[in-house]
C-alpha cells in the first residue's frame, strides 16, 4: 500500500475515535512529502526516517514530537499487517532542555514601543509602523498568543463594552478577554487612525492588517520583531537557546501580572485559576510556572512568606 493511502487511513481512523489530530496530521503529511509519497509504505527505510527526524540544525524538541507521531502510524501498520518491520530507531536521543521564556523588564517593553516607529525609517516593509506598535502593546496588555491577536477581526473588538473574542483558539476553546481602560483608550485611537489610513472597515477585515489591508503573515511578523528587538538592543544573556521572542511578551504579561497581585497583597492561589482562564489555559498546571519564573516574583513570594512566617510565631 502507498505511504500516503495509508496515513490517510490512519488520520481518518483516528479522527473516528473522536481525536482532533491536526498536529499529528501535519507531521504525517511533512514525512510523505520528505520520503515519497508515491513510496510503498514497506520500501520506506530506516535511514530516511532518521533523516526526516533530525531535520535541518540541532537537535530540538521537534524531534520527539515526529517520533511520537511516527510511532502510532507503524503500530496501526504493523498491527494490520502492512509492514513486517518497524524503521523507526531503537535508540532515542535524550529530550534537550525545555525553553525558558525571556520576561521582558518595563523598561524593554519601553524600548521595544519607542523603537518601532523608526525601525523601517530607511526601508519600506509589509507592515505599518503604527499597526505592529498598537499589536505589541496588544499582545503585552492582555497576554494573548501571537496566532490569537493576528487572527482577530474588527467584528471581534468591542471597544463599546470593552470585550475581545477569541474564537476556536488553541485547543479549540473560545473566551471572552477584558481590555482595561488604558488599552481602550489606545486602541481607540488607532482604529481611528486604520480608518484615516484607508483599511477595510468590514466587521470581517483584520483588526491588525498588513500594509495591503489583508492578515499578518506570521513569518513577516517574526522578522520585523526581530529588527525591533535588535534595534532596541535587546537580548538575553543567560545562555537560553533562543533570543527574546514575541510570543514571550506573553510570558511577560502573565508574570507582570503576578508580582502586581504579591505588591498589592492579593491571595495569588486563590486568583490563579482566573488567571488561567483569561490566558486560555487548558489547565492550571500551565498557568502556575509562571510562578516560579522570575527573580523579581521569586522576591515577592519569599517577602509574602517571611511576613506570614514573622506573623505566625514559632507554633504556627
């Protein structure tokens, strides 16, 4: 049988058991396209698994997730007798060290705002200074993921009420995100400023357009960020594998939010689980690493403690 016959017979038989399987999906279709799809799914050899597994540069945790999804498909093929060996390898690399999110300080956020309206001052780009402007500060004032806030519509912000709707997200969840008065105020003027700029006013056009009024390309944005992040000379030095991202603005914001509640004396573990559920978590376990993030949450965290301690006694 033809490898692509048969992830497909795959993909549909693990749809029918009620699984989304979109990431699952893709890898399977990537390892089509890399080895053949016309290929006879018992011609395919062990050393073009490995091949399509390392992939381009070092080892990463992409590596775990093809095999994981190439372990199910030879298990449904071997079960049912299409193939007689399994090509996946024997020996597993050690998983590498998860990534540490960057959290920006106030004053790099600072920088990364005040910086990009000169970034494309000697060259043109896809994307108007203003608009990547008012989305960063977006992203930093509500914590939405990148995907969320590039895909949003003018339809989905409701400056009247206050409210954005975040549609069929990660995980296929839908939430409700309240904007503070601040952000309102901002975002008001630059929807004024989209409708002077000449941008499709549709409840159905992008609330955050590229200069030809259509969606943000998700890679143009990744590298217009990366000349903002630059030109604010902004980097880490803690020996993370990557450089600061703009998907950490969303770790910044959750953590931001954290060390305001220790200042303001809030019980944090009881306003966790909102936390959660603004950020669109599947789970609390998600949500509660951020707990132990930063040196500045960890300080505010011992100085809460020592207070409950000091006030306690001995006996306590």
């Amino acid at each position: 049988m033809r490898l692509q016959a048969l992830v497909s017979q795959y993909v549909a038989f693990r749809k029918s058991l009620g699984q989304v399987f979109r990431s699952n999906e893709q890898v399977l279709k990537s390892f089509c396209r890399a080895v053949g799809d016309r290929l006879d799914v018992g011609q395919v050899r062990a050393a073009q698994v490995d091949t399509f597994l390392v992939g381009a540069g070092p080892l990463t945790s992409r590596w775990h997730v093809k095999y994981r999804a190439l372990r199910g498909f030879y298990r449904y093929a071997l079960t049912r007798g299409y193939v007689k060996d399994c090509p996946l390898p024997v020996v597993i690399p050690k998983q590498p060290q998860p990534l540490v999110p960057y959290i920006y300080s106030r004053e790099e956020i600072k920088r990364l705002l005040d910086g990009v309206l000169s970034y494309q001052r000697h060259r043109g780009g896809q994307l108007e200074p203003f608009v990547i402007r008012t989305l960063l500060l977006f992203l930093y004032a509500t914590g939405l993921r990148v995907g969320e806030a590039v895909s949003l519509t003018r339809g989905d912000v409701d400056l009247r009420v206050g409210l954005v709707s975040v549609r069929e997200s990660k995980f296929f969840k839908s939430r409700l995100v309240p904007l503070g008065q601040q952000l309102m105020k901002a975002l008001a003027n630059y929807v004024a400023r989209c409708e002077g700029a000449g941008y499709p006013q549709g409840s159905g056009s992008p609330f955050f357009p590229a200069r030809g009024g259509g969606p943000i390309n998700m890679i143009t944005l990744q590298a217009n960020f990366r000349r903002i992040r630059q030109r604010a000379d902004i980097r880490r030095l803690d020996g993370g594998r990557y450089q600061p991202r703009i998907h950490d603005l969303r770790h910044t914001f959750a953590v931001h939010r954290l060390v305001a509640w220790y200042r303001e004396g809030a019980d944090v573990q009881r306003w966790l689980p909102h936390l959660s559920v603004y950020l669109g978590h599947v789970c609390l376990a998600s949500t509660s690493v951020y707990l132990s993030m930063t040196p500045e949450l960890l300080e505010e965290a011992s100085m809460r403690f020592e207070k409950h301690a000091l006030k306690g006694g001995p006996n306590d």
